[in-house]
C-alpha cells in the first residue's frame, strides 16, 4: 500500500503567487540599478582611460541580462503542477540559475582574455580620476542590493533569485580591485599596467561565483538527493510517529529550494488496512510541517517481519 502522488494531492508552494510577486518586484529594482551603473561605469570608463571600469561596466551589462531571465523565467516555474508535469515546474528555476551561471563564465573569460592580451600593448593614456567615479558608486549600490535580493530569495526559497544576488555581490566585488587599480595607476604613471591586473582579478572573482552558482543547479538538474543531515532528519521525523515500527529505503531529490521523498515505514503486520493507512498519513503530514523543506512525500507500508 502506499500513497499516491498526484497533481490534486499534491503540497502546492506555501505563498507562490505572494513570492511570484516579490520575484518580480526585487528583480525589476535591480534591473533599472544595473542599467544606470553599467551607463556610468562605460561613460566614466572611457572619460577616464580605465581598462578595469569598462571591464566592470561589461559585468554590470551581463546582470541585466539575467534580471530579464529571472523576470522571463519566474512565470513559468511558479506554475502549478498540471497533467504533464505533475511535479511542476521547478526544474525551469534551476535551468535559468544554470543560465546565470554560465553568462557569469562568459562574460569572466571575454574580461580576462581581454586584459591579458593587452597587458603588454599601450594603454589608453594614464586613467583619470573621473574613473573612480563608478566603482566607488557600484560598491555602495551594489551591496544594498546583494542585501535586498538574497533575503527576498530567502524568503521565497528561489534559488534563481539568490543567483541573481550573488551576481549583484559579484558585482560589488570586482569593483573594488577596479577602483583600486584606477586608484594606483592615476597617481603613478608608469603602473598603468595595474588596470590590465585589476581586469583579469575581476574575471577571476567573477569565475569563482559562477561556479559557486552552476555547482548547485547541476545537482539538481542529476536528480541529487537530500543532504546526510536531511535525510536524518526524514528518518527521526519518520520513526517518531506513533505505530511506526522502522524506516527504510528513503529516497529523496531535489526540486528547487524544496525536497521530495519517498520512503518505506514498517507497521504492525496483522494491524488493519485503515490503521495502516493512518499511520501512513501522519508519518507524510509530519513530514510536511516539521520536515527540511518537503514539498512531498509517498509513503510505502511494509508489515513488520
């Protein structure tokens, strides 16, 4: 006997319409933030002769991109489950986080690449201190925004938007080697060459988020289950319930920020069908309320040997 998933029955996401919206609100902030820092960072940039700050305006460039995609994306994975996908829709969230992810990397290579080809070529002309201008604005901005978004996507348990805001500290990050790279070579001359160096540590700080943000994604994407400490709490949750013998053959796997779980319990042989059935009940509704972020569970009765 076990319980059946299915698209009735199935737990929907606690406040997903409310989340929905708060996606979207969160995301559109930093849309319009990242337009006017990635336009001042290239007009400061050029004025100033800076390798670095252009190089950082590209990165302001590559979060607009994956604002459009959260905003593009939220719709579709916050859809309920229906006939052909009677999990839902996560699946599409850890997609776009994987989207994200891979931008980063582009857009860490083109910047890397670019500065240590150049590195030995004459700069554009010392860098002025006009150029300070914009990573000093982007490390203000940008951290305020990192703030704003990675508690909106805890909130909401979107791993997409907790992307995006590692993207926005991403960002604040490689501005500080850019500022600091403007700042010693507009005061001596013959360190020009600084700005190429502060470029490819920016592409070096971008890589190691990018990482931090595929690494995740792709494990959910492989079916990756429940971590050891989850999985021991599914156990104890299981066992402590009242007419359950053992627990056993528990599966699990990732959808978004939530789990599902499949499980086999050991009851009473010669208890009753309907008693049975009870105890199956409890152990899932136990599971839903007190569990590590279940979204559903199946449960399979065995009698006790």
């Amino acid at each position: 006997m076990e319980e059946e998933l299915n698209t009735e029955t199935l737990k929907p996401d606690p406040g997903i319409e409310d989340g929905t919206n708060e996606i979207k609100r969160v995301t559109w902030i930093g849309l319009i933030i990242n337009l006017l820092l990635a336009a001042l960072k290239f007009v400061v940039g050029l004025s100033g002769r800076s390798q670095a700050v252009i190089a950082d305006a590209f990165h302001s460039l590559s979060d607009i991109s994956t604002d459009l995609v959260v905003l593009f994306g939220v719709n579709y994975w916050s859809a309920p489950p229906d006939e052909n996908h009677p999990y839902g829709h996560r699946k599409i969230e850890a997609l776009i986080t994987l989207t994200i992810g891979v931008v980063l990397v582009v857009v860490a290579v083109g910047i890397g690449f670019r500065a240590l080809t150049t590195i030995y070529e004459g700069h554009l002309g010392q860098p002025g201190w006009i150029a300070i201008t914009g990573p000093l604005v982007s490390i203000v901005l940008k951290e305020i925004l990192y703030h704003l978004t990675v508690k909106a996507g805890g909130r909401v348990k979107s791993s997409a938007l907790i992307a995006n805001a590692w993207h926005h500290r991403s960002d604040a990050l490689s501005s500080l080697p850019a500022l600091i790279a403007v700042a010693v070579s507009t005061w001596n001359p013959e360190w020009a060459f600084i700005d190429h160096i502060g470029a490819m540590i920016v592409s070096l700080f971008i890589l190691k988020v990018s990482w931090d943000i595929i690494k995740p994604s792709l494990s959910e994407l492989v079916d990756c289950g429940a971590t050891n400490r989850e999985h021991g709490q599914i156990k104890q949750i299981s066992i402590d319930e009242k007419g359950v013998k053992g627990v056993h053959a528990i599966r699990t796997r990732k959808c978004g920020e939530y789990l599902f779980v499949d499980l086999h319990i050991l009851v009473d042989a010669d208890m009753s069908v309907k008693d049975g059935h009870l105890i199956s009940e409890n152990v899932k509704h136990a599971l839903l309320r007190k569990g590590p972020a279940v979204l559903d569970v199946v449960v399979h009765l065995e009698p006790e040997e």
